[in-house]
C-alpha cells in the first residue's frame, strides 16, 4: 500500500502549526497512520531535529518516510515514555495524536474495521495481539458485553442489542462483520442505522484494542515527556476521547474532584490550554472528506515551574 493511496489527514494544517515546530526541536508523531502528519513535520523541520513516530501497526510502515531524522517505534504510544528515554529523546518540544482509525483501515475490509464491508470480524491495530472482535462477541458475558456496549459506544438499548448477540451465537459463532450487521440491525432505528452500526463497531474496536486505556497512558505521561513550553496537540473522534483530553488538560486528571493542598489552594496543573473551544474542519475540509466532521483538536502547552 503506497502513501499516495491514503488520505490526507484530518485538521492536518492546524495540527502542525499547533506544534510550533523548532528547526532543531525532537517531536512525537504518536499515530504514523497514512504518513501525513510526519511528512508534514519532517517539512518544517531542520536538518537536525529528530521525529519519534509510534504505531503497533505494520501496515503503518508502507507509509514511513525514507528520512534519517525519523525513528519509527513499532509499538503503541502508551509506551512512549520507556522508548524515547532508551532512545536519550527526552524531554521532547512537542506531541502530536490523531487518534482516528485510518482511511486504510477503515477502507480494507479484511481489516474489520468498516461497517461497509464483509470480512473477519477482526479489528485489530497490531496483528500480534491476540484478544479479535470475534473473541469479544463470541466468548464475553451477558454482563461485560453490556459494559462494553454502554460504556464504549454509548448505546441505550445496549441490553437489547446483548441479548440479540447472545441468541444469535447460540445457533453459530458470529465471525464476520456481515452477520453482526444482520445482527445489529434487528435492533436499530431504521432512521439510524448507519450511526447505530457506527457506535457498535466503535465499541468492539475501543475494546479489542484497549485504546482508552493507551489514551489515559499517553496523557498522564505526558508532563514528563514534554519540555517546558512544549505543545501537547490532539485530535479526537468521539466524546470519550475528547473528555478525556479536555479534562486533563484542564486539570491533570481524569475523574474526580481536584484535591487542595493543605492551605486550600489549586495546585497548579502541567499544562495549559490554548484553545477555549476545540478546533473544528472547516466547511472546505468536510466537502472534501466527511469522515473528519466528528473530529475535534485540542491544543495545550506544557507549563514551567513558574506557570
């Protein structure tokens, strides 16, 4: 699969500029995907910057500019940290996530990702793991497959659309995406049902690749990997992503109140937002490709010790 073949990424001119790219700074491509945001970076930096880009995907590596200011790292970004010390990278100016499923992945049917397509019900990011899409429909309880539903694709029928999963793998193994559509659509409203499968799908993929855990790594790492000043610039595709990098940006955390210190004060969190509101395509952007209408960018800047 040649780079040409992917498509340009989401929001991809103000992501960079986010960064604030120095001609000598180190910087974190932490999702390689189709290569357009690393061509991207490499393009405004000098000759003696340096490029970390992470994916656990080997499809990935089709799309790896030949660059001696690249390292590729073949694993997930949650172990940023670990790699960019063992490589003397630390601490970095700056870190970019887009932590959408790629156009490549979505568009290969034998990947599981798409809704399109009939293939294995597989949707992994690195095919090492072992955990597939099937497992979790096949193999989980009444109960966790309930939380996954809820929990990951916001589904309000969930126990309905669980019970309809457990009958329907009673009579045979669901093992490709065509049999969950038929599946699903049983309890869909028809007025919806490409939003309805959306959800369904996105909940499988969170789960089979543990991707809110990796996000919740990725951003509590994140004080320690940046350098003082250094951009913290992520694009998120639905509201569990984007509440979580919303919230700890804003306060160093996930959940929970804040805790005082013993005066009563606020500690002060490691990052400050520069954007009040997420960053939106433009109308020019969502003609051209209306996959990226759910996207959203949040930027921040790593404080120093004196705010």
């Amino acid at each position: 699969m040649s780079a040409t073949s992917y498509h340009e990424p989401v929001l991809l001119k103000e992501s960079v500029d986010a960064l604030d790219i120095l001609a000598d700074g180190i910087y974190v491509d932490a999702t390689l995907g189709g290569g357009g945001h690393t061509r991207e970076i490499l393009r405004r930096l000098g000759a003696k910057g340096k490029l970390f880009v992470f994916d656990r995907d080997e499809a990935a590596g089709a799309n790896l500019p030949d660059d001696p200011r690249v390292v590729w790292v073949r694993h997930n970004y949650r172990y940023a940290w670990r790699f960019l010390r063992y490589y003397g990278a630390l601490p970095v100016n700056g870190l970019l996530a887009d932590l959408g499923v790629s156009s490549h992945q979505f568009d290969s049917g034998e990947r599981g990702f798409s809704i399109r397509f009939d293939g294995p019900l597989d949707m992994r990011m690195a095919n090492a793991s072992e955990l597939t899409a099937a497992d979790v429909v096949n193999r989980y309880p009444e109960d966790r497959l309930l939380k996954v539903f809820s929990d990951y694709g916001e589904i309000q029928n969930a126990r309905q659309l669980v019970r309809k999963i457990l009958a329907a793998r009673n009579l045979q193994p669901l093992t490709t995406t065509g049999q969950l559509r038929e599946v699903v659509l049983t309890v869909a409203d028809r007025a919806r049902e490409s939003q309805y499968l959306a959800r369904v799908f996105q909940a499988l993929r969170i789960e089979v690749n543990d991707e809110l855990a990796s996000l919740r790594d990725l951003l509590e790492q994140s004080p320690k990997l940046l350098a003082p000043k250094g951009r913290l610039v992520f694009i998120t595709y639905h509201s569990l992503e984007d509440r979580l990098v919303k919230r700890f940006i804003a306060d160093g955390q996930f959940e929970g109140e804040v805790e005082k210190d013993v005066y009563g004060n606020i500690p002060q969190t490691p990052f400050r937002a520069l954007t009040r509101k997420p960053l939106e395509p433009s109308a020019e952007e969502l003609e051209r490709n209306p996959r990226a209408r759910s996207a959203r960018l949040r930027i921040a800047i790593r404080t120093d010790q004196n705010g």
